[in-house]
C-alpha cells in the first residue's frame, strides 16, 4: 500500500538518510523540527530504541547530550539513524542480514564514542548474581497481527516462544523458542531473551495500561494478552 511507502517502498542511501536528518537539525524549510522531539510517551521498554517519543521521533540521552533517532525493519532489510543536536553528529547504518541491530549497535557505539565521547547505551543482561522473579502472573498467548507471543512457565524456568502469523508466516515456518532471563524486578520486571548464536540479549518487560489490560513490549512493540 501506499501509505506503507516509507516503511519499505522507499530506496535511500545513507547519505540520503543523514540528509534527511541534517534538514531537522539545521531548520531550512522546516518551520520548527524541534517541535518533533518534545517528548509525547513513554515507552514501557526504554532499552530497545529509547525511553520516549516524540513525533516520529525516538528521545534519549546518552552521556548527557540529547539523542533524537529513528529505525525500522523490512522484510530483509535494516537501518538506523541517530542525529546529536548539541553536535551537530548524525550516523545512519543500513544492513540486509545476519544480527542487525547488534551491528548497528556496535557501529553506533564505535562512532559516537570516537567523535562526539558519548556512552550509547546497551542492552540489558542477566546480572552476575541470579535474582529470582515470579513469571507465573505473565504466563499466557499475548497477539497481534503478525506474530503470536507464548510465554510458559516449566520447571527450569520461564521461556518464550516468538512464532510469525499470517502472512509472515511462510517467510519464519519454525516458532523462535527462548529462554527468558530475570533482569530486575518490581511493578514492571525486565526480563532479558536471546537466541544460542546472537550476540546480544533482547530486552522483555510485563506491565498492564491503565485499565488494567496486561501486555509484554519486546522489540520496539506492544503487544496485549490474549488468553
């Protein structure tokens, strides 16, 4: 469709992308880019992307310096954007296989540690000393289009299972089978998952809206449960 135009029909190069950046940080014919990094929600899973957003845009801080970014994924491909207003730093990293946001991360935090000093965050991982955390009330299908999360609590554990739906579902036939891994607890646990051969954890947090509605966020989505 159309309106999916910029999620997958568009071809850039990343000077494109650095382009499109440079036009947010330096005005031009855009009456008032920082309008788009005030800060609208909060994200419950602040270790994925960041722990806001704007309008369009993704909000954090790295080593005190305000961090405005953007990424996404299509079938086969991968990018990101960052943009450091106080620097005047952007860096876009595009990729079409293997782990990509591990790429990406590791190219990001190489970058702007040699041109700017700054720490880019990682993602979470289980701490040296176990901790133990009920998953039980978390236990349950949570779905939504596209894909159909199942969280299990056995013996050894508790485990996710990530399986395509739909019309994904040719492109991943096999459900993703993974551990999960207390992080922290408290109202809202942090729980940590990962493939054998991935080369950083994915960062998973239960927690309910304000009706009472429970969900899980994992990978940049929100996804409510369903039984």
């Amino acid at each position: 469709m159309r309106s999916a135009g910029p999620a997958g029909l568009i071809c850039a190069r990343p000077a494109d992308v650095v382009a499109f950046a440079r036009a947010h940080l330096e005005g031009g014919l855009l009456d008032d880019p920082q309008a788009m990094w005030e800060p609208q929600v909060d994200v419950p899973n602040p270790h994925g992307l960041g722990p806001q957003w704007g309008v369009g845009w993704i909000l954090d801080e790295w080593s005190g310096q305000r961090v405005v970014s953007h990424g996404g994924n299509t079938i086969g491909q991968h990018a990101m954007l960052w943009a450091v207003p106080g620097t005047g730093t952007i860096a876009c990293v595009t990729a079409n296989g293997g782990h990509s946001g591990a790429f990406t991360r590791a190219v990001a935090t190489e970058l702007f540690a040699e041109l700017d000093g700054l720490a880019v965050p990682q993602m979470p991982a289980p701490p040296e000393t176990p901790i133990e955390v009920d998953a039980t009330p978390y236990a349950g299908v949570y779905e939504r289009a596209g894909a159909r999360i199942t969280v299990s609590v056995k013996d050894d554990g508790p485990w996710l299972t990530m399986e395509a739906t739909g019309a994904l579902a040719e492109l991943e036939p096999e459900p993703v089978k993974r551990r999960l891994v207390p992080v922290e607890g408290g109202e809202r646990p942090l729980f940590a998952c990962k493939e054998p051969d991935a080369p950083d954890w994915l960062a998973v947090v239960f927690y309910e809206l304000a009706d009472g509605s429970p969900y899980v966020h994992m990978g940049a989505r929100a996804t409510p449960k369903t039984g």
